[in-house]
C-alpha cells in the first residue's frame, strides 16, 4: 500500500520524547517554551503561542484579536471544515468567499464583494502548502482596519515573495499527525502583535495570568512538552522534508503533465509550495474523479479528496441559513480534486508507480 501520508519519527525524536517524559514535567513548560521561540524565527514572525490543537490556534487567534458576537468573518468556501467552525466558536458568523482553481486559494475579488461594515477579518487558507494571493487580501485588509488571519495549518515552511507564511497576518498552524510537521495534535499562533500574543497565552490556560487568578473566561488550550519536544525536533528539518516533498511533485508532474484527462498543480510565480498535498483536478467531475480514484485503490495507492463539499454547503451552514449562497469555483472544484500521495518517505519508484498508474487509470 502507498499510503498518502506517513509519520517521520527519526532516533533523535524518539530520543526526546524520551527526555521529555523523564524531565519531570509534561505539561506546557519549558520545552513549549523552547519550541515557541524557535517556530516565531522560523517564521519571522514576532511572537509565537503553542496551542493543542490548529483548530484551537484558529479559534485564540480570533478571540484574541477581540473577534466575536456581532462580527462577520470573511472565510474561503473550499477548506477543511475547522476554518469556518473557528469563526463560530468564537461567536461570530462566517462570510463565504469564492476561490482560484489554480492555487486553491480564496479569491480576493470575491473576498472584496463580501467586506461589509461588519466585517472584522478576513481568514486567507494557504490550503495544500502553498500560499494563497496573500499580497492582494492583504491590501483589502489595510492596515488597522480588517483584521488577517492567516490559517497556515498545511503551509509549514512556504513562502509568498520573500515574506514566510507566518510572518504575514496573525497565523494558525497545526501538527497534526498527517501535517508537514507532526506531533500528534499540536498547533500554533504567530503574530506580529504583542498585545495580542499576550492575550492568547493568558486565554490559553484559563484566562489566567497569575496562578489562580481569574481574569477572563479562558481554555485549556495547552500543548504537551512531549509534543513540544517531538516539534522542535523536526522544525530543524523540515526544511530536508519540504525539499523531498518538493522533489516528488516535480516527479509527478514531468510524467503527469501531458495527460489530458488530468490538470497538475501549479507552483505560482513567487511562492514556495511546501506540497502538503499534491491535488490533481480530473474537470469532467465527480464520476470520472471518483472512478481514478477506485482505481488506485485497486492498485493499492491510497487518495483522498479534500474537501468532497465546500463549507457552505455543509448541513451545518444549511441549517444556519447559508442554503442560497452560491460560490461556482469552490462548488465545481469539491467535484474535481484528489490528492495523491506526495509524502517524504515515498521513493522514487513509489512516485513512478504512483504517476504510472493515474496515466494508466485516467486515458
Ligand atoms: C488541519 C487543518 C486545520 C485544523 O487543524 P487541527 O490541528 O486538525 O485542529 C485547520 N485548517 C486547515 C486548512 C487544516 O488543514
């Protein structure tokens, strides 16, 4: 089986797990704290909060910014579900907006077309690694006036011109077991704002900034100093790992290229893609796509299509009353996608096999 994804816990990490769990301590402590100041150089960013989760880095970014009841939230339609669910957590209601067919992310003109005098953020999903049209959302933004949010959760390590995805708005990443960089569950806020990060530690743990005093009502959104560790172990080599990720998707792409039947991802002009996944289109829709995809798994290749509906028309967002809304790219590309594997542990025969058998299967 070619699996779509495949955790890498080299000796090293293993090693300090180990440490970790003989240290004494394993909650957030000095290991998260470690962890925090590398992943915020990382980035280039200012400040840098650990969370358990990306979802709950998504939703202390928002409440941290001072984001709730009342405020609308512009969100790409086409992203996991987490994105949206966020917004409502936080206790304000998400805008949709449409998005691009070539790099999978929010489209700015139809961001622009949902701004309201309501509209308190806009979240631009830098979905599958590689950067959405950040520069232009950013300037819809301006300065002070709608807040950016970047959901980087799958864009560890990418790049839009010279800036880190990271480094841009206040951003939310995850470590979740199949994402570029893994611990488990894990997640974390980077922001250029320190009142802000300041805010997220405290609501963090409880709303507290002394022990046991109360100033707001906070989470537990805690990281583990196992999962710490296991983080700041791999954030030296994720680098290495993005470059193998990079290496496979240009195999894939010099032998998927020519087929008709399929169009390959595009690297844009100026941004690195970090290729947490590797997402073909087949555009005659969801029988022939899902048809390629049986047919891989026959040959024993795992794939994945994300995301099979787009978020506003999930049963969710109907019951909320979003039924009439209406976003053509994201609904048609829900019909098209699947991802194929394009992970670090894949040899260069498990790519061949791999590309071999979509020209096979898609003729
Ligand atoms: C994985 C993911 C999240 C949520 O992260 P978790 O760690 O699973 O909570 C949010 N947004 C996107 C785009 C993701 O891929």
């Amino acid at each position: 089986m070619i699996k779509l994804a495949h955790p890498v816990i080299d000796d090293d990490e293993k090693a300090a797990v180990i440490a970790a769990l003989e240290s004494g301590q394993l909650a957030q402590g000095p290991r998260v704290a470690a962890f925090e100041r590398a992943f915020a150089a990382y980035c280039g960013a200012g400040h840098a909060v650990a969370v358990n989760s990306g979802t709950a880095a998504l939703h202390l970014a928002l409440v941290a910014h001072g984001i709730g009841a009342g405020d609308e939230v512009i969100v790409p339609a086409f992203s996991f579900a987490a994105t949206a669910t966020a917004v409502l957590h936080a206790g304000a209601r998400p805008v949709f907006a449409d998005v691009c067919d070539d790099d999978f992310g929010i489209d700015p003109a139809s961001a622009e077309r949902a701004i309201t005098p309501a509209t308190r953020a806009i979240i631009a999903v830098h979905l599958y690694g590689q950067a959405c049209r950040i520069a232009e959302v950013e300037a819809l933004c301006g300065p002070g006036r709608i807040t950016l949010i970047e959901d980087a959760a799958q864009a560890v390590g990418a790049t839009a011109g010279e800036r880190r995805c990271g480094s841009i708005g206040t951003a939310a990443f995850s470590f979740y077991a199949t994402k570029n960089l893994q611990t488990g569950e894990g997640g974390m806020i980077t922001t250029g704002d320190a009142a802000v990060a300041e805010r997220a530690r405290m609501l963090r743990s409880q709303g507290e900034r002394a022990r046991y005093v109360t100033e707001e009502a906070g989470y537990n959104f805690r990281m583990t100093e196992v999962a710490a560790a296991l983080g700041a172990t791999q954030l030296p080599k994720i680098g290495a790992r993005n470059d193998r990720r990079s290496a496979n998707a240009a195999r894939l792409t010099a032998r998927l290229e020519g087929n008709p039947r399929i169009v390959v991802p595009r690297e844009m002009a100026g941004r690195r893609h970090v290729w947490h996944q590797y997402t073909l289109r087949v555009p005659a829709g969801g029988e022939a796509r899902d048809a390629l995809q049986a047919g891989l798994r026959e040959r024993g290749i795992e794939s994945a299509v994300f995301y099979p509906a787009p978020i506003h028309r999930q049963p969710l967002y109907r019951r909320l009353g979003y039924a009439g809304v209406s976003l053509p790219v994201a609904e048609r590309l829900a019909g098209e996608v699947l991802s194929i594997p394009v992970h670090p542990s894949l040899s260069d025969a498990d790519v061949d096999a791999v590309a071999a058998a979509v020209n096979d299967l898609a003729r």
